[in-house]
C-alpha cells in the first residue's frame, strides 16, 4: 500500500484542507486502530512507516496530531466535504 507523503503535524485549519483530503484514508485507520485498542507504536509504524523505538518523540507527535485532527473530522470537517464547493 502507498502512503501519502506527511507532515508531523496535520495543518490545522478550520475547514478542510487538501492535506485532510489525501489522509482520509490515514485518518480512519488511526480512528480503526484507537478503536481496537491497537498499541500507538505499532500503528505508528504500520500507517507512517515511522520506528517509535528510533524516534519516539517525533513518532507519538505524529500519531497523536494525526489521531486527534481524525477525531476533529468525525465531528466537525466531515460537515465541510457535504457542502457544495464554490467555483
């Protein structure tokens, strides 16, 4: 499976960026694997491609912005990808 390129900290916007488009697959595996009670160090390495044990701060940053702009999409962004875009 490819991954989208990413950044350590999703770009917090108050609408839907571009960058929340790409990662809605990302976003709900994060949001699977919380469900399931996966461990983040292991999720971090299956979704990112990241070693928590050769960068753990950079690794739990990552998975922790992700996991939390995911949450931010089940309650508010995912109302900005119904409405109709401007042209």
């Amino acid at each position: 499976m490819t991954r989208p390129a990413f950044q350590d900290r999703p770009p917090l916007t108050e609408r839907v960026s571009a960058y929340d488009e790409r990662h809605l697959v990302t976003y709900i595996r994060l949001l699977d694997a919380d469900e399931d009670g996966a461990d983040w160090r292991e999720v971090v390495q299956i979704i990112f491609g990241l070693d928590a044990d050769q960068e753990p701060e950079r690794a739990r940053i990552v998975h922790d912005s992700h996991l939390a702009r995911a949450r931010w999409m089940t309650e508010t962004g995912y109302r900005h990808l119904l409405e109709p875009r401007l042209q």
